[in-house]
C-alpha cells in the first residue's frame, strides 16, 4: 500500500488541488483495506497523519520550520552556521492552511472508521491463560487460533517497559515461532508442553491464547489486535 509521508502538505508542490488529489487517493486505499478488515499499518498511519495535521494547526511556528532552508551565511563569531528560508509567502501560508483545513475532518472520518472496526473484531477475539500463569508473565507464547488459520500460530513474545513524563507504558515485542495444525494432540496445553520441551531456555513461561470468531487477516488484523489485548490483559488490576 502506498505511503503518506509525513511531511507531504509542505513538500514537493504547495497547491491545494494537488494535495487534495494526492491525500484523496491514498485515503482511497485505506477505504480498501478497511473494507477487506486489514487494519495495520493504515490504522496507526492515520493517528499520527491526524496528531500531526493538528499540530501544524495549532503552531504555526512549528509549520514554519518545515521549511527547506539554505546557507546563508557563516557567523565567525559564534561559528555557527546561518540559514534562511527559502519561503516564507503569506499567499503560500494560506494555500497550506487550506491544505490543512480540508486534510484534518477526513484523516478524523477514516479514524473513526477504522476505530469502529477494531471495536468489532476486538468484540469477536477472546483471550484466556492457558495453564497457570507463572509469576513473571514479562515473556512467553501468545497462541492465535480462528477460522481461517487451520490450526494454532505461535509466537514468543517479551514485554518492555518505556516512561513518559507522567505514565509508564508497556511495549510487546513478538517472534513467529511455527504453526501447529488443529488435531486432537494440538490443544493448547499439549502445544505448551511441546515447546517446553523445545526450548529450555524458557522453563516456566507464560502462555496467552487469543481466539477469533472471525476469519482474520493474520499480519495487518489479528495479530496485532491480539498484540494489543494481552498488553491490556496483562495490565490489569493483580497482573504483573
């Protein structure tokens, strides 16, 4: 799928009908993952397309440094080096300002969209422990099982943990391990107990299971919504 970068409204052409052009046809593909229920990366692309479309409205100062500069000239005294704007055009200002306008209610319409389909597909996923949950719950096996998969995939993941300012957040990294087809040996416990054999190096993990009533794409919907339940299953009240 094609990319927005995320500087278009102030690079290459400033002119509102071209950007308008090109905002609209990559707002197009969305609409055709969102219709096939492939949520990622169009999901997260268009938070931070929307976050920073609001930014450059709400600081004009930060829309401004956008610019491209050129050398202007070297200030011996300081040795610093001076810059200049190669823009700076009221008629330009209100072209991106009307770029600006039109872009924020449309990135906001594809985000509630896409938002409203996560609710759903999150509505028909379930996630429980599989076996007893050892007490450190920071790495393990997340199992995803649904309709279109055949069978069970398997992944190890590892939590980590970043702060900002006022809130810590947790981060889950996860590694394909191999697919194990349904049969009757390939429940969920016997599939823990054959990768405690295979890998020692984690004796006692935890195990996730997160099944689908829904057929799923894997890589751009259940996977990464399934990522996204077990953070905020393990962060529950009396988690680790």
């Amino acid at each position: 799928m094609p990319k927005l970068n995320k500087d278009w409204i102030t690079e290459k052409l400033i002119d509102f009908e071209y950007k308008k052009y090109v905002l609209l046809a990559y707002l197009q593909e969305v609409e055709k993952h969102f219709e096939l229920s492939r949520l990622y990366p169009s999901l997260s692309e268009l938070v931070d397309h929307y976050m920073h479309a609001r930014a450059l409205k709400d600081n004009r100062d930060h829309m401004l440094a956008r610019f491209p500069r050129r050398l202007k000239g070297i200030d011996d005294e300081k040795f610093m080096m001076q810059y200049e704007k190669i823009v700076a055009d009221d008629a330009l200002m209100l072209e991106i300002e009307s770029i600006i306008e039109f872009s924020i209610p449309k990135f906001r319409k594809y985000l509630d969209e896409g938002k409203k389909i996560y609710e759903f597909v999150e509505e028909h996923m379930n996630i429980s422990p599989v076996g007893l949950e050892p007490l450190d719950i920071s790495a393990g096996y997340l199992f995803l099982k649904g309709s279109k998969l055949g069978g069970t995939e398997v992944y190890e993941y590892h939590l980590t943990f970043f702060e900002q300012p006022d809130e810590k957040f947790r981060a889950i990294h996860t590694q394909y391990i191999r697919h194990y087809t349904s049969s009757i040996q390939n429940t969920f416990n016997g599939i823990k107990t054959d990768l405690l054999r295979e890998n020692p190096r984690l004796p006692n993990p935890a195990a996730y299971a997160v099944e689908a009533e829904l057929a799923l794409p894997v890589e751009e919907t259940f996977l990464p919504v399934a990522k996204r339940m077990l953070v905020k299953y393990i962060s529950s009240p009396g988690k680790a």
